[in-house]
C-alpha cells in the first residue's frame, strides 16, 4: 500500500523514542524456534472481528496461563467477548469497521499502548493493520505473523517474522503453533467463558424448550449468503420431523440485514419462528447459542462462536483456499461446501443473482442436514 508524505511526517512527529529515521532497517528472516522468554506483560494485537478473536482465545489463554499479564489490542466486538474472558486483564479498543479507517488514525491509542512497557507484542493475524500496530507498539519484542504482502513501514519496526501456518489446519490451531514456535510447549486450553447472569437470564426468557439458532447473514460479504427463500423452506422442512423446535434467528442490527429477517418471517409465518432484528451484546448471543440445541448458520463470527461454545453446527460455505481453516471439525459439525469458480479466481462477484455460487445448495439438503444433527446430538 502507499502512505502520502504527509501522513508519513504526522507519523513521524509522533514517534519519539529515539529512532532516528528509517533509512536503515535489516530485512526480516523467518526465525527459528526459540524457548519461550519469561514475558511478564504482553500485548496482542488482534484487529479482526468475532470470528478471528474466536480462533484467538485458546493461544491468548495459553500466554496468561504461563504467567504473564495478557492485555489485547482488538476491536469493539472483540472487546465484548474478552470481556468474558477471565485471563485477558485488559483490552484496547479500535473502532473499525467496513470500510475500516486508515492506521494513522489510531494513534491516539497507539499512542497510550507505547507508554504501557510491554515485554512483548504479538500478532497472529498477518494484515497490514497488525503488523504496523505490533512494530508501533513499543514493546521490547514486537513479534508478528506474516500471511501475506505488506508495505516496508508496517515490517519496519518488527523484531521478529513468523512464516505463514498451514492453512488445513484449523485458525485456532494455527495460531497455537505460532506460540509452538516461539517454544511454547503446553496443550491447547481452548475456550472458557464467563457469561453474565443478566444475558443467562434473558436467554432463558427466549428460549422456551428445543430450539436452532439460526443466523442468515455473513458480514464478510453477501456471497457467502444463502437466499432467503431458501431458508425458509429448509425450515418447514425441518418442522416436519421436529414440530416442536424453535427457531431463533439474531443479526447485527444492520439496515440491510433487518430487510432479510423481515422477509424470512413474511416468507415463514409460522410462530415457532422467532426474529431479535436488534443487535444484541455478544454475551447474550453467546448464552443464546448456549441454551440452544445447535447453530446453524454461515460462515460468519456466530459459526465460529458456536463452534467454541461446543453445539452442534450446521454451516454453509463457498469452497475456497481458506475454508478448511474455518470449517468447524468433528462429529458435531456437518459443513455443505458449494464449489465457487468465481472465489477460486479471486473474482469480487459472482455471476449475479439466483446464480450466485452458494444458492445452488438446495434446501432439502440442508434439512436433512440439520435434522440428521439434532437426532444425532440433542438432548434427549
């Protein structure tokens, strides 16, 4: 990417911890592993949204669980689930959104991060943002992981490269075998959660006996959405073999992703479908999931959610170079995977319309899908 001058001068005028300049900076190697310091306070830097702060949990619990104080660096939503995460001791917040601001105008934060002494930053996540934030930080180590092609300023300040991760395995063992090399030597912690009685409370008041949740949008992009006539004949169908199931559909509260719930409730009309158009905290879709008998659902951040909370999973996902990292796994999960020419050749759009890729899934096989998984895995 390119950084304008007069962006680079601002910059600049911030920093003062003695730099003096960029002229010299000795290119980065990929390092071999090494024993895995004594850290005592740590910075990682995890901007993504629900999802990748997800797949971040178990290697953010395996860093405190060493010893070390974990503050992360993340995003409003990624705040919101580390709250409920008893080892993160603290969180700083960047406001991102789609489209995201540019780096620079985070300084404000970067800024307050550079005064905390951190032993070490550490991303896992190879995005420009990251590696800029992770080299700016200050800390004695700035550690970062490199999945793809950055700017020179963004490495600049970084002290150590790690290679890409296989992308078959899944994100959260990914970025478990970035510790591994750094020496970490534990086994995985996985998730823990410390939910809120209030959001229990509330859950329980929505849930009212066997019940999906469901979710119909994919904020990653409407490609990796399913049309909603679709969904809705999937779930007659399911009614069919499960009268009594209720049907819990949540979104993020956008304009566009109401207009769909709305649609799907006009296109079911049944009462056993319920709508929370509204955004709710992720505490309480999190105790929503909990008190339900499985997801299902797209590629989006409530999958993964769902996933790590331990339900039962019904996904939808177009084939692509990455789908196996964020695929669920395992006898609880079914995944339909629609091949997509147009994501195979890195395409923005699909053909349009009722040919985009995913919609050539039918509904008969998700019904059958997300039926065999309830007779497979509710409670009796």
């Amino acid at each position: 990417m390119e950084w304008p001058s007069i962006y680079l001068v601002r910059f600049f005028s911030f920093v003062q911890d003695g730099v003096s300049g960029l002229a010299i900076f000795p290119d980065l190697t990929e390092t071999q592993p090494m024993p895995l310091p004594a850290w005592k306070k740590i910075l990682v830097v995890d901007l993504g949204f629900l999802g990748d702060t997800v797949h971040s949990i178990p290697a953010i619990r395996a860093l405190a669980m060493g010893g070390a104080e974990v503050e992360v660096m993340t995003t409003a939503v990624g705040a919101e689930l580390l709250e409920m995460v008893p080892e993160v001791k603290r969180v700083w917040v960047v406001p991102l959104a789609k489209p995201s601001p540019a780096p620079w105008k985070n300084l404000g934060t970067l800024r307050s991060i550079r005064a905390q002494s951190y032993d070490v930053a550490l991303s896992f996540v190879g995005s420009e943002r990251n590696l800029f934030c992770t080299g700016w930080s200050a800390a004695r180590q700035r550690i970062a992981h490199q999945s793809g092609p950055s700017s020179w300023l963004s490495r600049s300040r970084l002290t150590q490269i790690i290679s890409s991760r296989d992308r078959s395995e899944t994100v959260f063992e990914q970025r478990l075998s970035i510790l591994k090399e750094l020496g970490w030597t534990g086994a995985n912690p996985g998730w823990s959660w410390q939910v809120p009685a209030e959001s229990t409370r509330w859950a329980s008041t929505v849930v009212q006996g066997p019940a999906l949740h469901l979710s119909i949008s994919a904020a990653s992009s409407p490609l990796n959405e399913w049309p909603i006539d679709l969904w809705a004949r999937a779930l007659k169908k399911v009614w069919q073999d499960s009268p009594r199931l209720q049907v819990i559909v949540t979104g993020a509260g956008s304009e566009r992703e109401i207009a769909r719930l709305n649609d799907l409730a006009s296109l079911v009309k049944d009462e056993r479908l319920k709508i929370i158009s509204q955004r709710q905290p992720i505490s309480r879709i999190l105790a929503l999931v909990q008190a339900g008998e499985i997801h299902v659902g797209l590629d989006s951040g409530v999958l993964h959610l769902a996933m790590a909370a331990g339900k039962p999973t019904v996904s939808l996902f177009r084939e692509s170079a990455g789908r196996l990292g964020w695929a669920p796994r395992g006898e609880s999960h079914r995944t339909i995977v629609q091949e997509c020419p147009c994501n195979q050749t890195a395409a923005i759009s699909c053909s349009g319309g009722r040919a985009l890729c995913l919609s050539k899934i039918t509904a008969d096989e998700v019904a059958v899908a997300i039926t065999g998984t309830l007779v497979k895995h509710t409670r009796s």
